[in-house]
C-alpha cells in the first residue's frame, strides 16, 4: 500500500507538521518522517517566546494512531530555540501541541489507549496493540489522577461511605468513599483501613466549602464511619443508616426464626409433609403481595404449623410497610417505636438483637424519612470494584485502583467520541 504526502499528512490529522517521506518497516510498521511547521516556541526557564533558531534536537519516536492495519511511528527532530534573555542563553526543544514532552506516543494514541483500558486491564490491552504495560501505566499516570482534585467539584450534598475487602478471607478492607457530583457518581475517597481516626481524617481533609455543601452521609451501622462523621459533621448533616442494611438485620431474625422452626418440624412432620413445603424458605424472603396464589396457600399452611413464624413474618412486612410510608421523620419515630412495642409485647425473641441495633442508632435510622436517601449507589459500585480487582487479579496499590475506578465510571465521557 501506497500513500502520497498529501493524504497521509490528512489522515494523521495532525497540526503543524509536514511529511518528509514513508518508509515500510518489518511487521507492517509505517515509518513517517515528519518536520515542524511551526515556528518559536517559550523557554524553558523564563517562559518568554523565542524564536532564534539552534539548530535541531535528537530524533524522537513516537507511536501513533494505527492507519488500515499498519502501525504507524512518527519520525521527528524537534526545532531548538536559544534565549537571549536568560543567563547563558539556554535551549529550549520545541514542543507541539499533539505529543507531551518525554511522551513516546501521541495524544491521539493515549486517548486512544484510556478508552481500550475501560473495562480491561493493562496485560490486555498491552498485547492487543503491541505496547508494554509500564507505557500503559504511564499513560494512566498522565491522564488519570490518584486522588480527587477537589477544585473541581462545586458541591457534594450526599455522601456514601463502605468498605470492600480487596482479598476475601483476609480482612484487608478499603474503604470506598463516593458522591454523586453533577448526576455522575464519582469515587472522592479510598482509604486503607476503616478506623474512625482515618475516615476523620478523610472527611476533615475535605475542604471547608465543600463541607459546607454536605446534607448527608450515607452509611452502615458500622460505629467508626458514623462516629467519625457525627465528629467532623456534627448535628447540621444527617448520618443516615442505610435501609436495606437495617433491613438485612431484621430478615436475619425471621431467618434464624425459620431455621430453629423448621428444625422443630421435622420432627413432627412425614417426609411426604415436608416435600410439600420445598422451597418455602424463598418465599418467606418475598412481601406477600409479591407472591402468586398457590405460594400464598404454602405460607399459610406453613402457618398454622407455626403461628410464631407467622408473626415474625408479619411484623417484617409492617416494617417494610414504615419504610415504603412517605413519613416526615416525627412520623417514622413514632410508626417505629409502635413496632418495637408491638414486638416485645408479642415476644417474639428472634428480633431481640435487631431492637438492641435499633435503640443505639434509633437517630441515624430514622434520619432516612428526612430525605430517603439510601446507600444503594455505593453497593452498586461495590460490586463494580469488585468485577475490577477480579478482572485484574487484585490491585493492592490504592492509587492505581483509584485510577482504573475512575477510568471504569468515568471513561467514556472523558475520553470517548461524541455520538450524533
């Protein structure tokens, strides 16, 4: 394959050059020859613009985007430029604007690179496009910051904060600190342990007028996140206990009800009696309304050989039904505290634990009528760390895991091609 001048210099799409000639280099390598266009460049030292010519600097490589199959290397000696203000009139190199100075490929072929990195990994990615994978690192160092840059965010309003381990069984937890920043969520934090010295630290480490802007912080019941945020926050934002942990906690209690049920039963029950019960325990996972009338008829039966687990069962649906209330906070008290009542009068035990968790952060719990707001982005993006470092086959430094998140939930609007 042939390319004249001319075509070749409009399919690099590249300012300010010119080509010289192509040479065809082993495993269909194009070699492009190319010369700046562009003349002066700013010192190095002073910044001032210079245009008295030195001569030319060494030869530089660089990769570029591939064209019909080929891979394609610029071939370039940039222009030198002497000052004449600065003391011993120093050289500078001209720098033009598609490559980064000490870079060996183009920004085109970065961009290019950062979308193939979403969703992969560097050993991918490294062998798909022949390139190795520290180039590839230093192209996300480049690119991809390890931390947040906090000027870049207006506000934050709803906090969201938990903890994934990065090896299971190990207990090597990270804690995952996220927002929602302009309807795009955005990981503001990782954190090698989740004492409540660190995540204080964290959160005091936010600047002031981004403090400012917090509403609410979204959490488990885990006391070192709420008690570091109760320190640095205090009574103006809202800790808000996470209702699907809360609710996790009382399913539990009917869950350990229907094992010790179902235990007592078998006793009592013919072999033939509990086939016909199969599967029962999923539907004691469901609300009622959920199920169809044949798995209705099953609880039923299932009831009137255990009343108490029917009023287990019945008093995790009430307190759904609080949840699913549109309830100011005052009203959520109160709709709470009828249930505790309910609870112990009827003795139910299997909930015992729940109504202990259920005193100590009665405020942070019912903290989710004010503005219903849940943890529910932060599990989401649990799970999408965890496809990461599974992907990955773990990624112990947190800067390089904190840019291959951002680069994942962020990507595609940074670096990708608008679409009509």
């Amino acid at each position: 394959m042939t390319f004249d001048k001319e075509t070749l210099q409009t399919l690099l799409n590249l300012p300010d050059i010119a080509v010289d000639r192509v040479v065809l280099g082993e495993r269909k390598t194009l070699k492009v020859y190319v010369h700046s266009t562009l003349e002066g460049t700013n010192c190095h030292r002073c910044g001032r613009p210079i245009d008295h010519e030195y001569g030319h600097g060494q030869e530089i490589e660089l990769r570029h985007l591939p064209l019909f199959a080929y891979t394609v290397v610029l071939i370039l000696r940039p222009k030198r430029y002497q000052c004449h203000f600065c003391e011993g009139r120093p050289t500078t190199s001209q720098t033009l604007s598609w490559y980064t100075r000490r870079s060996r490929v183009t920004k085109a072929f970065e961009q290019q690179m950062l979308l193939e990195l979403i969703n992969s990994t560097l050993e991918d990615v490294s062998r798909k496009h022949a390139i190795g994978v520290d180039a590839l690192q230093g192209i996300l160092d480049r690119n991809m910051a390890c931390d947040v840059d906090w000027n870049a965010i207006e506000r934050l309003e709803v906090i969201g904060i938990d903890e994934i381990a990065l090896k299971k069984g190990h207990r090597d937890f990270v804690v995952v600190i996220s927002a929602y920043i302009n309807e795009t969520l955005h990981v503001i934090g990782l954190l090698g342990d989740r004492t409540k010295a660190s995540v204080q630290e964290f959160f005091l480490s936010i600047p002031k007028r981004l403090r400012r802007t917090v509403q609410s912080v979204c959490s488990d019941l885990y006391q070192g996140f709420i008690g570091a945020a109760k320190a640095v926050f205090g009574k103006r934002v809202h800790i808000c206990a996470d209702r699907f942990h809360v609710a996790k906690l009382y399913r539990n209690g009917l869950e350990n009800l229907r094992k010790s049920e179902w235990k007592r039963l078998c006793h009592i029950l013919s072999e033939e009696e509990r086939k016909s019960f199969k599967n029962v325990h999923w539907l004691l996972r469901q609300r009622r309304a959920d199920l169809n009338a044949d798995e209705r008829r099953m609880l039923n039966r299932l009831f009137r050989y255990s009343p108490k687990l029917q009023e287990a069962y019945e008093a995790c649906e009430s307190l759904t039904a609080i949840y699913e209330s549109r309830l100011s906070k005052g009203q959520g008290k109160r709709k709470l505290r009828g249930w505790m009542e309910r609870v112990t009068n009827r003795k139910l035990s299997c909930f015992d634990s729940f109504l202990g968790t259920l005193n100590t952060h009665f405020e942070e719990v019912t903290n989710y009528f004010i503005g219903r707001h849940t943890s529910g982005f932060v599990e989401g993006l649990n799970n999408k760390i965890k496809v990461i470092k599974r992907r990955c086959y773990g990624i112990t430094n947190l800067g390089h895991l904190y840019q291959r998140i951002c680069l994942d939930l962020n990507g595609y609007d940074r670096f990708g091609v608008d679409t009509l």
